[in-house]
C-alpha cells in the first residue's frame, strides 16, 4: 500500500510549499542548509529559529567563491548573514572581487566582508537583498569605490562602514534609513560638500583618521539626529564656525582626539538656534592634548561654552 502525506516546513518564518512524500524520502542531512560538499569552502549553519548563516572565511580566492555558489542548490534563499573574515596579513588569501551573480538569489540581513584584498563589489552584487539588508560591513579591504549613488535602493539598511580601504572621495550618500555610517582611515579622503544632505536619520558619523584639514562649514546642517561625531586623528587646526552644526538639538558626543588644534571658535558647534531657550542636553568634546581646549558645551541660541584648561 502506497502511503502519501503533506509536509508543511516553517523555516525562518516563511511557510514552505506543502511537499508531497511517497515512500521512503529523506531531506539532506545538512536541511535547511544546502549539502555541505556542494558549498565547501564554505559553511552554512542555523539557529533554534531556523535563521540561516552563510559563512564563506575559509574561501582563498574568487574562483572558490564562484563555484561554492554555482555549483549548490539552495533549499532556502533568505539568509540571516553572510559573512567573509579574513586576516589581511595571509598571503594565500586573494579574494579581490565579486560579481554580479557571485550570491546567486541570495539575499541577506546583515554582510560582513572584512580584511580581504577586495578591490572591487559589482554593483548587483547584493542586489537581491534590496528589501532585507540592515548592516553592511566592508571595512579593512582594499576598495577605491562603490556604487553609493544607489545605496538608497537597500530600503532598511541602517549601519554601512567603509573603514581601512582606499576610497578617494566620499558623494553624496542618498539613504532614507542609514543611521550609522563609518568611513574612517581612508587618508586623504574628500568628502563632498551635499556628502550627508540626503542622509536625514544618520544618528552617527566616523570621519577619523582621513587627514582631514579642514571641516567644511555647513556639512552636517541637514541632519536632525545626529547625536556622535568622531574626527579624532586628523590634521584640524581649527573649527570653524558652524564647522558642527545641525538643524536640531541632537548632539551629544564629538571626538576631536590627536588633531593639531590651537582653538575652537565658541560658536563652532550649533544646534537648533531659533530660541534662547537653553536646552537640557549637552555635548562633550574630549581633546587629550596637555591643554584641554574645550570639555563640554551646553546650548542656548548660539552656544554658552565653558573652557578648561589643565596644565
């Protein structure tokens, strides 16, 4: 006597198609993973709630990249993370790109690619994961560019760093969701003056280590949440006026560590000036050098400032 029965799988809270059995049919050991042989190097692993990691670490160059993904199928295309650590100072590691149809349809939540010799991410490369992506790490590679102008397209990316590579100028980075965003130890970066004007929700900038001179008056006036700036090891002299500025009373923390200033101007730092009402918050900018400049400030319609100094 045949037997057939219906199978109903909820894996990371997406009901499967029912899946029809007669007789003795099996899943793959590895389910909801794809059979490990087909993705080696690579590792895939999941949790108690069936979220999906895809761990790639082991990969040495793009061909083994390439194949682990061409070659497998996938029960599941919808993956919590995906991620590639290596340690810079390896010289077997040579993974120096990723193409359009590297991740097949994969798409994921959260991307790490790290200490790679990564120099160049096609722009469709995550392309599937428009609609999933919250947290994308690319720092201490070595990319010159990405496509920024189409970050806006990652609908609920809140976190993006870009730290240790080599990328020449920061754009215009046009994101209704982006919060936190890290471009630090790009030396010689130039960021455009509109760099943040389309960033409005960014809540915290990393602009250290660039040897930035001079911060352009007026670069973060559009944003209304932006509570932690940190440009610590860079070459400022000076801040300027309205070198911080915000349209609303936001900050909280600035780092000016290890730059060369001689002074900041009183009214350097502003938040909402449209009232003389002074606000309960207050910002605290450390400066570690043997005169401490300016400790904290707290507003009012430009700004009351309090100096320390210590011998």
């Amino acid at each position: 006597m045949l037997l057939k029965f219906v199978v109903v799988c909820v894996v990371v809270g997406v009901v499967t198609p029912a899946l029809t059995v007669s007789g003795v049919q099996q899943m793959p050991k590895e389910w909801p993973c794809p059979i490990k042989s087909d993705i080696y190097p690579c590792i895939c692993s999941y949790n108690q709630s069936y979220d999906l990691f895809m761990d790639c670490s082991a990969v040495e160059n793009n061909d083994e990249l390439e194949i682990a993904f061409r070659e497998s199928e996938f029960p599941f295309l919808k993956y919590k993370e995906f991620k590639i650590v290596h340690d810079p100072n390896d010289e077997k590691n040579m993974l120096t790109n990723i193409g359009p149809d590297t991740l097949r349809e994969l798409s994921f939540e959260r991307i790490i690619i790290t200490g790679t010799k990564l120099n160049e991410i096609a722009d469709e490369a995550f392309h599937h994961s428009h609609d999933t992506l919250l947290s994308m790490d690319l720092s201490n590679n070595d990319l010159n560019s990405f496509p920024l102008e189409s970050i806006n397209e990652y609908s609920k990316l809140k976190i993006f760093k870009l730290d240790d590579n080599k990328f020449p100028e920061l754009p215009e980075i046009p994101s209704d969701s982006l919060e936190v965003f890290s471009i630090s130890g790009n030396p010689n970066l130039n960021i455009f003056q509109n760099a943040f004007q389309q960033a409005p929700l960014l809540r915290e900038i990393y602009l250290a280590r660039l040897q930035l001179k001079v911060l352009e008056p007026g670069l973060f006036l559009n944003l209304t949440h932006l509570a932690i700036l940190d440009i610590h090891r860079n070459k400022l002299e000076s801040l300027d006026e309205y070198s911080v500025a915000t349209k609303e009373v936001s900050l909280q923390f600035v780092n000016v560590d290890d730059n060369l200033l001689t002074g900041i101007r009183h009214d350097a730092i502003h938040g909402k000036t449209t009232t003389r009402h002074t606000y309960s918050n207050t910002i605290t900018i450390r400066h570690k050098y043997s005169k401490t400049i300016i400790t904290r400030h707290t507003y009012s319609k430009t700004i009351t400032t309090r100096h320390t100094h210590t011998q």
